[in-house]
C-alpha cells in the first residue's frame, strides 16, 4: 500500500515534469537551456524523494537520522576540534536538522551528496580525457 503510494507519487511528479516541458517548448525559446531547467527540476523532485521514504519506511528514518548524526558530529569536530564548543554546536545542529526540521536536513544532505558525487564524477571524467593512455 505504500509502496503503491510512493509510486503514484514519483509517476505525478514525472507528469508534471512533462507538463512543465510541454509548457517550455512551447514558447520557442533556447532548447539546450530548457534542459537544464528539467535536469534541475528532476534533481530537486529526487532529493525530496527521500523525506517521503522516510515517512513511510521507519528503518530508512533511522538509518538516515543516524547518518546525519554521525555527519554533523564529524563535520563540526573538523572545524572545532575536540572541545566542549564542539558538543555544544553538534547537539545545536542534531536537534535543529535532525529532530525538528528532519525533512529539510535529510534532503540537504542527500542533495550535497549527490553534488558532491557528481562533482567529482566530472573531475574523474576531465582527467580521463585529458591524460594520455599508455
């Protein structure tokens, strides 16, 4: 039942991104930049799939909660290092992405991610064409 639900969602959201595509074409307008506007909308639906799975899928809110935990503890304690500053700005921060602002924090998380992944999928496509084989 809620995987029927979560998939009526995704099929809306891909309606609505043809929609929105029609709309745009429509109007004849620079075709290349249109793409990147339907990449982005399509990057933004996907990022805020997440808060939807972990509504409906309990072990996928935890195992995410956890994750950000551990992310915000790590990222905080580059920055501060080892110190009572630290403990202090890490519970800040875990109550406020973590407890209550949870959708907002899991889909900034997932979003930075998949940037960061990304990124560096273009770094390693950049290198590969541009070094020489051997």
């Amino acid at each position: 039942m809620v995987k029927n639900f979560i998939v009526s969602k995704f099929n809306e959201f891909i309606e609505f991104i043809y929609l929105l595509n029609a709309l745009i074409f429509s109007k004849k307008t620079n075709q290349k930049g249109n793409l990147l506007i339907i990449i982005a909308l399509a990057i933004i639906g996907v990022v805020f799939l997440l808060p939807l799975i972990m509504k409906y899928f309990p072990a996928a809110d935890i195992l995410v909660r956890i994750i950000l935990i551990f992310t915000i503890v790590t990222t905080v304690r580059g920055y501060l290092g080892n110190s009572i500053l630290t403990l202090l700005f890490s519970g800040i921060l875990i109550y406020f992405l973590v407890i209550k602002w949870w959708w907002l924090g899991a889909a900034g998380w997932f979003f930075l991610t998949l940037l960061s992944m990304s990124g560096m999928g273009v770094i390693v496509w950049g290198l590969g064409t541009t070094l020489k084989k051997h």
